[in-house]
C-alpha cells in the first residue's frame, strides 16, 4: 500500500486552512459592510432614495446583509469540536441560504418585470416570505435533529452525522440540491432577460436605419433631432442588465463549486493529499463568495439601474413611426391643409405580445411655414397617455421636439419602483 491510504490531516494542515479562509473571509465582509455603509450615507440624499426605491435594490441590500452576516459566522464559527459547533454550522448554513435566494429573487423579478410585464412590487412580499421559510425549513429541522457538529472528515464543524449515506443525503436534501436549483434559476432568468434585450435593441435599431433611409429618399440635407430621448441606442446598449449577467455566471460558479466540492468530500472522503487540497479550495470559495458579491455590488451603478430607457425607447418607436408618416406628408403637401390619422399596431413592449400598445397621430400642416404636431397618445390595459412632437420643416432641415407630461414621469417612476 502507498502511503496516502493512511493519509491523516494534521493539526498543522489544519491551522494552515482556517488561517486561509480567515484570509478569504474578512476581506469580503469587510467589502460587502462598505458597500452597505455607502448606500446608507447615499441614502441621505432625497433624489438618491427616490434611485433606491426598487424592488431589486432591495433585495440587493438583504443579499449584501445575510453575506456580511455570513462572513462573520463563518470566520467565528469554532475550529475545533468544541460548544457551539453545532450552532456555528446552523448559522453559516442558514445565512448562506439566505443570501443565495435573495440574489436568485433579483434575477427572477427583473424576468417577471421586463419580459413578462408583472408588478414587481406586488410580488416584493413574496419574495421576503418565500426566502424565509424556505431558508429556515432547510436549516430549523436540520439543527433540531442534530444534523449539525463537528464533521472529521473536514475538521469543520459542518454536517455530522457518523453514517455517510445519511449525511449525504442530509447535505443533498437541505443544501446541495437547493443551492444548485437556486443557481441554474439565476441564471436561465438572467440569460432570458439579456435575450430579451437583444431584441428590443435589434428592434430599435431597425427601426433607426429606417427612418435615417426614409429621410434621405426625400433629400434633407440636415436632420436634427432634439429629444429627451437622446442617444437610445447607445444607451441600451451600456445598460448595466448586460453587465449584471457577470454577477449571475459568478455566483452560477460559486455556488456550482462549492456544491461540487462539497458532494465529492462527502462521498470520498480526505483520504488523499489531492482530496485535502480540494477541501481547502471549497473553504477558501465559500470565503470569497462574499468578496465576490461585494465587488459586483460595489462596481453595479445604481443610478443608472432605473428602468427609464426601456419606456423611453418604446415611446421612441411611436415617435419615429409617426414622425416618417409626417415627413412624407410635408413632403407630399399642396396648397392646402392636409389632415392623417395613423394607426401603429403591433409594437413590441415589455412582454413582446403583438397589440399590446396602439399609438393613434394626428397631424397638422401649415402652408407656409409647414410646421406640423403629433399628438400621440399610447394605449394599454392600464390606462392610457400621450406625447407632444412638434416638427418644423424649413430649408431641407427638420427639427424634432418632444414633450411628455407629468402623468408621462409617474408613470416612469413607477415602473421603476417595480424593478
């Protein structure tokens, strides 16, 4: 026999991985306990509160809480088979839980809000309930039953029950499986919402080359937009929700790991070099989870969050489609006043559902000065609004103006408040 059957962790080994996990540890709770104390000062501000106030934000700040939480458990928790071991391994376990959900949760509404067309804050309840009780029915029955304690294949107090195949099952049943479940949802919801803004992108691209095409078949020389709406394309474009998927594959990788890492120390035990190796590595993920998280939370400008650009652009559309219809017209205008009326049907929102908007214009042409405006008004299940555009056509050159309403802003505001 070789030597690594009787292979035996020892107490040096031992020290070695709590002084890395501590190394991995603190500086990820530290972090995360920042970025918390820099939305609390930002806070402070009236116009910054109205930027917080999100569904998603929120469920931001319980994620970034239960990791600092759970970077201090995990750093207090005992090394050795001491009081408390139990309690120290209920308390990683369930923070853990915790954290991993909430940001699942983010993921889930940003899918439920954007493609679907759900109001997010309605379902905000939800989300906190559900959290909590699956979390505490994971990790409640688990302590009571004496499932936690001080683990001798890991030396971590962990999962400690002396049967092997009732331990795995224990670590399957109550974590492994959820973590893993929790990730694969954060992940599919985060892929359909970057699909989905593909999409609409491509939409509004199209819809730009159109109108840049259609205006240059009738020869004007200069065309000048001036419009809120300012830059739509590259706007989307640096939307963050591209960028939030990287917080998505990371936490996809995390908690793919450490499952992975976990279930494979159940099953085969430390009975190698390579496999103390492998323990060490989980221990040191588990650690920079909160690091991790941190960092993303901190780099994730939360200003530029606010869902302003999707109900812009879908305005946008509208604009453009009416405003093609009114070049044509002043184009195509005689002596006399001429009056259209356009229907635009079947334009993309938020669920993608053909007819779920229809935008009624009607234009105006004077004879001299050829100044023509649209007033647009968007309809859908919850009511309705409108627009103000005025375009002037003088020399070859066409000036776009418009204006929205107060009603137009609460509407915004509120759909924000949703995501």
């Amino acid at each position: 026999m070789s030597d690594e059957d009787y292979f035996e962790i020892t107490d040096k080994e031992i020290d070695m991985a709590d002084v890395l996990t501590y190394a991995c540890t603190i500086p990820g709770t530290v972090v995360c306990g920042l970025v918390l104390m820099a939305y609390g000062i930002t806070a402070l501000s009236p116009i910054a509160r109205k930027c917080f106030d999100r569904v998603s934000f929120r469920l931001l700040v319980y994620s970034l809480l239960f990791n600092v939480l759970f970077g201090i458990v995990y750093a207090a928790t005992p090394t050795h088979p001491i009081a408390g071991c139990d309690v120290g391994a209920f308390l990683v376990n369930t923070t853990l839980c915790f954290a991993t959900f909430f940001t699942t949760c983010i993921a889930i509404n940003l899918q439920l809000v954007l493609v679907h067309g759900v109001n997010g804050q309605k379902l905000e309840k939800y989300y906190l309930l559900g959290v909590i009780i699956l979390s505490l029915a994971l990790n409640v029955p688990t302590m009571v039953l004496h499932q936690f304690g001080w683990n001798e294949l890991s030396a971590t107090c962990w999962y400690s029950n002396p049967d092997d195949k009732a331990r795995l099952r224990w670590i399957i049943g109550t974590q492994s499986f959820w973590i893993s479940l929790a990730a694969t949802i954060e992940t599919i919801c985060s892929s359909v919402v970057l699909f989905w803004m593909y999409l609409f992108h491509r939409d509004i691209t199209a819809l730009n080359r159109a109108s840049e095409s259609t205006v240059g078949k009738h020869e004007c020389t200069k065309y000048t937009k001036r419009t809120t709406n300012s830059n739509r394309s590259a706007m989307l474009t640096d939307d963050p929700r591209y960028k939030k998927i990287i917080l998505r594959i990371v936490s996809l990788l995390m908690n793919y790991s450490t499952v992975i890492l976990d279930l494979n120390m159940s099953i085969n035990s430390v009975t190698t070099q390579l496999d103390f190796r492998l323990l060490v590595l989980d221990l040191i993920l588990y650690g920079l989870r909160t690091l991790a998280y941190g960092v993303l939370a901190a780099g994730d400008p939360v200003r530029k969050l606010l869902p302003r650009l999707d109900l812009r652009l879908i305005r946008s559309i509208h604009v453009f489609q009416s405003f093609m219809n009114a070049i044509r017209e002043i184009r195509g205008s005689r002596q006399s006043s001429t009056a259209v009326h356009t229907h635009i049907t079947n334009i993309a929102f938020a669920s993608r559902k053909p007819g779920s908007l229809q935008s009624e214009s009607t234009t105006q042409t004077s004879e001299g000065g050829k100044v023509m405006e649209l007033h647009l008004r968007f309809q859908d299940e919850h009511g309705s609004e409108g627009t103000t555009t005025k375009i002037v056509s003088s020399g070859g050159r066409v000036d776009l103006e418009m204006s929205r309403s107060e009603e137009d802003e609460d509407e915004i505001q509120k759909l924000a408040r949703q995501l």
